[in-house]
C-alpha cells in the first residue's frame, strides 16, 4: 500500500505543483477551498490509483477534498473522508494560505478583519489540522509513523524571516513567523510520536522553474529525517519576498 500525502492548497500554483512531484511515491488527498484543482482526480473522471503516462512520469492523480480550513467541521470531515479512503495519512503539506499584502501596520486600524483573517488562515488553520490528524490517527500508532517516516511540512515564506521596507506586507510575514514558530513547538510535541514537522520558506515563486524547485525542497524534507527546522531555499532572483 502507498503512502498518503495530505496536500492542502492543491489548486494553487504550488499545491499542484506538489502534487505532481510527489505523485510518484504517494496516493494524494488534495484539498481545495473554492477552486477546484486542475488535477486529475475522481472529479473529473474515475479514480485509478496509481496511473502513468505512456512516457512512463506519474500523472498527479489525487482524491480531492472541497474544504474551508478555518471551520472545525470542515477539518474534521476532511480527515474522516482522508481516513475513510484511504485508511492512513502518512504526510501533511500545508500550501493553503492567503498570500495577500493587506496593509502597513499602521493601517491595522483601517483594515477591517483582513489582520485576523489572514491570521486564522496562515498560522492557526494548518495546526488545527495538524493536530486533527494526531488526534485521530498518528497518536495512536507510534510505531507505525516511525515507519513510514510520517511528517508535516508548512510552506512559509522569506517574508517570516525578513523586512521588506515599504512593501505593506507584515501582516502576512507576521502571520507566516508566528506559523514558523508553531511548527517548531509541534515538531517538539510531535517527536515522542515519530512525527517530524519541519518549515519551508522558498523566495518569490516569480516563474515554474521557482514553483518547481519549491516543490523538490518539499519533496526532499518529506524524504528526510529533519525536523524541527525553518528551512530557507533562495531562488535565482533575489527580489521581494512571495
């Protein structure tokens, strides 16, 4: 039986793009919030689990999940249907986020519920699902997430590590620090358990070849054994931030 990678924000530019590279050695539950993926998937035609092209690469083929990360039932229902195909999930890849330079600080004032919203989404959504998924499944079976080399990969951002002047962008860079920083307490939690948890925080996803040199640094500490680590990957140009 194939290992099961939980990919959230698989309609995004990266999610798919993860979902791709890891198509090979994993089945995909691939969560969306409104878009649906542009993913070969049980919605678009029936499901097969584990097809290549005539070329002999995989096809990103995933079982897609419509879900809003920020509603407990929404997280619960996700990891029942998860569990319910596939009867594990052996890797979370937290993708999803709200990408968007909502204001300066000073401009808190100004912005409404975009702060808090922007908050809930990057920093306190992927833990709660994090943590739905333990509670349900990996706490119960040490043994087994040691071997299967289980873990959590949240993808952050260069923006939770440095100052952009005059970019309007802290309130997404704090959300994705204080995501940074509660990755390294789960990675802490998690470590009796044989789960690792690890941050990912690739520059500007500018061009595909950006986007895929993301999607292998993923890969690569799904296949690893860090944990507990804020990984940085810089791409060719060194600009603002994504």
């Amino acid at each position: 039986m194939r290992p099961v990678c939980l990919v959230t924000g698989s309609a995004g530019v990266l999610g798919r793009a993860v979902c791709a590279a890891l198509a090979r050695d994993y089945d995909l539950v691939a969560a969306y919030h409104r878009e649906v993926p542009k993913l070969a998937s049980q919605l678009s035609w029936p499901y097969e689990p584990d097809p290549v092209r005539g070329d002999g690469a995989p096809v990103a083929r995933a079982y897609c999940v419509q879900a809003d990360l920020t509603q407990r039932a929404d997280v619960r229902r996700l990891v029942e249907v998860s569990l319910a195909r596939f009867e594990r999930i052996d890797a979370l890849v937290h993708c999803a986020a709200d990408t968007g330079f909502h204001g300066a600080v000073t401009e808190l004032w100004e912005l409404d519920d975009h702060a808090d919203q922007q908050m809930r989404i990057n920093s306190v959504a992927p833990f709660l699902l994090t943590s739905a998924v333990f509670q349900n499944l990996w706490k119960h079976e040490p043994l087994e997430n040691a071997r299967h080399n289980r873990s959590v990969v949240f993808v952050s951002s260069f923006s939770s590590l440095y100052v952009y002047p005059d970019s309007r962008q802290s309130i997404y860079a704090a959300s994705k620090a204080a995501a940074n920083m509660l990755t390294l307490y789960a990675a802490q939690e998690l470590a009796p358990y044989s789960v690792r948890a690890n941050a990912f925080c690739p520059n500007r996803l500018s061009d595909q070849a950006a986007i895929d040199r993301a999607a292998q640094g993923i890969q690569e500490l799904l296949r690893g054994a860090a944990t507990g680590t804020v990984a940085e990957q810089r791409s060719h140009a060194e600009g603002a931030s994504g």
